[in-house]
C-alpha cells in the first residue's frame, strides 16, 4: 500500500500541492491502515481486501490519503487486488523508537485525542511535533537532536563524576596504608639495647618530609 502512494505521489509534479514537504511525514508504514480478508458468505475473497483505518486519524490526514488513493498508478500491478474501506479500527498512534515512523501531531485527530480513554496517548514516543511546515517553532529533528546532546552531557558528567570519586578513593585508601615497624636503635644510641618504635609509611615520599 505504501509503495503504490509513494509511486503516484512521486508521480505528480514537484509544485503540486500533495507533494508538499509538510505531507512527507505521513509516507511512513507504521502509519497505513491495516488490511484484513475480505469475508462474504463464510468465504474469503482472494481478489478484494477490507481496508480499516485507524480511528485516531484527523480530517487532514484522511484527506490526503485520499486524493493520493484517486491517483492513478503509474506503474500498476499485474495482479490487481481491490480494496474496500471498512469500519475504521480502534487503534491509536503506536509507539516507535525511530522518528521518521511516528505520527506527527497534525495527524491526529484533536477530539479523539482530548477524549479521557485516549489522554494516555498523548505521549513523546507516540506523536510527534507537526514542524515549521505546520507552524511549530521547531521541528521535531531539532527537538529530538538537543535532547540527545543533552542526553549525551549528562552521561559524560556522569562519568568524569565517577573517574574522580575513584581517583579519590584509591588517594584515601593509599594514606591509611602506614603502618608501624620495630626497629633496633642504631649503635651507641641506648645502652640498655632498647629498642625503638619508628612510624613508617609506604610511601617513599615520606623520606624527604
């Protein structure tokens, strides 16, 4: 389905409305409607399929499906399969990691989206900003890009944080290391042969203090 839009979208002149910039995002897989078996008389119809759309779509998005639908192939199947529009699905935006697969915000239907049951969708990872095209401030490339920089900041933040409380570590461990050493007194210095208790670090340093 999507390979045929794409075919007949490319088809049309680079000035034509449909091959607006703003209308890109929905050329997406994630974002065709699902095609189920078409069902008469307890059999399946081979040569026909029963597409439902999804019923978060707004009025824009269905509008540009369709007039893309109306176009004609430029390059046609063999094998033609026709398909029926049937009850739409009830199904919302779905969550994807890549941003070139998520819904934008102009695709989604306003009052389905303020409905209580459908509020929870309302989410990063399900829908997306429209972008300049559509009048936002910034697209959602340049949103998705300064939180990653972000992202990336913090965690090499994390690690200098964590190298120097390492660092820090061993100095403490290294300056706990004396410990004390009985030595003999040197010739001369006791005449009862005492012996003498000497503070030795491990550290040659200590030597020129």
């Amino acid at each position: 389905k999507l390979d045929v839009r794409r075919r007949k979208r490319d088809n049309l002149s680079k000035d034509h409305e449909l091959r607006n910039e703003k209308y890109d995002a929905a050329m997406a897989s994630t974002l065709m409607s699902d095609d189920e078996d078409c069902i008469k008389d307890s059999k399946i119809v081979t040569t026909e399929f029963v597409s439902r759309p999804p019923v978060y779509r707004s009025a824009e998005l269905k509008a540009f499906y369709e007039k893309i639908d109306k176009l004609v192939d430029p390059i046609p199947s063999r094998k033609y399969v026709k398909r029926v529009t049937g009850e739409p699905k009830d199904s919302a935006p779905p969550i994807t990691k890549k941003l070139a697969n998520r819904a934008r915000r102009w695709m989604v239907s306003q009052d389905w989206l303020e409905k209580e049951e459908n509020k929870e969708f309302d989410r990063p990872t399900r829908i997306a900003g429209s972008g300049r095209a559509w009048g936002d401030e910034k697209d959602p490339e340049e949103i998705e890009a300064t939180q990653k920089r972000v992202k990336e900041e913090k965690e090499d933040l994390k690690r200098k944080k964590a190298k120097i409380e390492v660092v820090g570590s061993k100095k403490t461990k290294k300056g706990k290391g004396k410990m004390k050493a009985v030595a003999k007194a040197p010739a001369g210095s006791s005449s009862r042969g005492e012996e003498t208790q000497y503070n030795l670090d491990d550290d040659e340093d200590d030597l020129y203090d």
